[in-house]
C-alpha cells in the first residue's frame, strides 16, 4: 500500500486532491489511518493511501480523467473510447414464423383486429378468392417482410405468439395455397382464375389467413426504417401495374428486396451485441459509482455517472433518427446501409451527449450528504 509523508501546509482535503484527484476523498485517508483528530496532522506524519478507483477496461478514473496504477495521466484518446460505447442498431423483426404483416385503413387504438363475421364458416380458398357475401371470419396477413405490396393501406406488425395464445389460428401460405387447388378441382371452370391467384399468393403477396382475429396489443405499427421497404415494394407494383416493368421483373425485384431485408437483419442483429456491451458497462459504470458514493458518504459519484449516462444514451436515441434521416436524404432507405447510418448517428450524437453531460457534472457543485462530517477538516495547515 502507498504511503504519502505529511508535508508543511498539508491538510486531509489538500492531499486528497492532489493525490487521488478529488478532496471529497479525505475521509478515506481518514478512515484508512485511524485518525482521531482529523485537524491535526504533523509535518513528517507517514498516511496510508487508498487505490484509486477503478476504471472500466481495468484502468483507473478521477474525476479529472483516466489513470494508471501510479496516478499517471493516461492520453486523451483513452479518455474518448468511452463514450463510443453508446451505440444502438436497429433489429428489423422476423417476418413469417415470428411476425405477420396486415395493412388496414384505420389503426384501432388498442391494435385489436376482428373479422367482418366471427361466426362465419367460408373455406380459406373462398376468403382468398373475395367471397364477403356472409362475411369472412378470417383476415388476410402476409408472411413476406414487406407485406402485400398490391395494397398502400397502413401497415401493422402482428405478433403470431400473441395471437395463438389467445385461441387465434394461423393458416400458412401452402395451407391457402393447398385450398385453392381443392377448389379448383372442384370447380373446374375457375381454374384459370385459382392459377393466377395461386402465382401471386406464392410470389408477390405471401398471404397467410387467421382465424379468431388478433387481440389487444398483439400489433404495433412499424419503424420508420420496416417502412421503408414496404413502401419500396408498394412502389414496384405501382410500376407493374403501369407497365413499365414486366411481372417476372416485379416478382424479381420484390425478392431482391427480401434478400435485402434479410442482410440488413444480420446487421442489426451484430450490431445488437455492440448495444448489449454498452448496457452492460453503463451496468458496471454504475454499480462503480454507488460504491464510491458510499465510500465517499457523497452523492457525487453517482449524481455524475447519472448525468454522464442520460446524456449518452440521449444522445444515442436522439442521433439514431437524425442518422437515419440523412442516409434517406442520401437515397438509403433500406438495406444494411440504413441500418449503419442510424447506428452511426448513433454513436456521433451519443458521444457528444456523454462528453457534454461529463463536462456539465465536472462543473456542477458539490452537495455534501454528510455536512457536519465535512465540517470537520481544519483549514489550518499541518504544522
């Protein structure tokens, strides 16, 4: 253990200052030593020193900046990595097995969606092919990640779990499919017609059917950056449907953009990882901080790594739009580019957060919770 010897002039609050960087520490010195009048030291006098508190990444922090074992400085751009570590990606859901998509002219408040007629009895095969005479007891959805393109109305994110666990069932696309086929056979002269519609289940919509509906907060609206594609594939059969592109290059390009989709998942998904470290060192970065606030009998530690930590993770959220706003302003609206440009805005806007909210904690008074304690330092040097 260190031990530092008193000089003339020296106080609890001034070695502490100029030795552990910060004076709140004294009574650690206090404690450590088993002094019994904390006013009067003596030039010559031998005191213990505590270690310096310990830094994320193994290295030590004061409140004037990084440390090594010895109390030397360490560079600036050691000091800087720290606030890179707020960062978020986007994690674009799992359309299909996980989540369904439904587009609807009016989003219910409760996100509840009820079929026309719960009690009816059509066939999947003559819901799909527009029968409503009875009405339907079923709802259309679709399995592909940007939904039906053929249909510009709101999109909704359905959560499958959700929906069996309140008793709904999903029909997947080769159960409609196999249904179709049915009716075909038994009615030969809408064969043509089942064919067709056939095609455009399988290659453009991907329509799955649900019967029992979806029940309150089973759906969500999607992020701005699922729209994006969804809108992408919306205007692709806008130009099918003007005959400016054929429909092999509408189904083509439509599988282009799911593939797409599928890319910008994997990176949202590493990226995820590199969200889940931030967490988990703003967690350490935190629990450090209680423990030197009660060490220290002050609310400072804490009250600083508060300050530090919301603006960091402000600054994250805040930047992730404004990254994301500027890669569409550039023509990247989707794809694993989008994904980086939010993340990059990200990590700009939350290391500007972070070191804005470090230089407002430095400069913010200090506000003892031990006054009287406080009070005890003798000004007077020793002597």
């Amino acid at each position: 253990m260190r031990e530092y010897i008193v000089q003339r002039g020296d106080t609890l609050g001034s070695i502490a200052r100029k030795i552990l960087g910060q004076e709140s520490r004294w009574h650690e010195i206090y404690r450590l030593n088993f002094i019994h009048e904390p006013k009067r030291l003596y030039v010559g006098q031998r005191l213990k020193l505590p270690h310096h508190r310990e830094f994320t990444w193994g290295k030590k922090v004061s409140p004037k900046g990084l440390y090594d074992l010895d109390g030397n400085h360490l560079p600036a751009h050691l000091a800087l990595a720290r606030g890179f570590l707020f960062i978020v990606f986007e994690q674009l859901p799992e359309v299909g097995s996980k989540k369904l998509i439904r587009k609807v002219f009016v989003i219910p408040r409760d996100f509840s969606l009820m079929p026309d007629n719960p009690l009816g009895n059509l066939s999947l095969a003559e819901h799909a092919l527009g029968d409503s005479s009875t009405g339907s007891q079923l709802l259309s959805a679709s399995n592909r990640p940007f939904g039906a393109p053929n249909f510009s109305k709101e999109p909704l994110l359905l959560d499958v779990a959700k929906i069996e666990k309140a008793g709904g069932k999903i029909y997947s696309v080769s159960e409609v499919v196999n249904d179709l086929k049915r009716f075909a056979q038994e009615n030969p002269s809408s064969r043509s017609q089942v064919e067709k519609l056939i095609s455009t289940i399988e290659n453009i919509e991907g329509e799955v059917l649900i019967k029992g509906g979806s029940p309150p907060g089973s759906a969500r609206e999607l992020s701005a950056s699922h729209k994006a594609y969804v809108k992408a594939a919306e205007n692709f059969w806008d130009k099918y449907t003007k005959n400016q592109i054929s429909r092999g290059q509408l189904e083509k390009e439509l599988s282009s953009l799911e593939k797409v989709y599928s890319k910008a998942r994997m990176v949202g998904r590493v990226g995820r990882v590199l969200t889940v470290i931030g967490v988990i060192f703003t967690a350490v970065d935190m629990g450090v901080a209680t423990r030197e606030s009660i060490n220290q009998g002050s609310f400072r530690p804490i009250r600083d790594e508060t300050i530090r930590q919301a603006g960091g993770w402000g600054g994250v959220f805040i930047g992730a739009k404004i990254g994301g706003r500027l890669g569409l302003s550039f023509g990247i609206e989707t794809g694993p580019g989008a994904i980086v440009c939010g993340a990059a805005g990200a990590i700009i806007f939350g290391a500007i957060g972070y070191f804005s909210a470090d230089w407002v904690a430095k400069n913010t008074p200090d506000l003892p919770i031990i006054p009287i304690i406080s009070d005890m330092i003798d000004p007077k040097p020793a002597y």
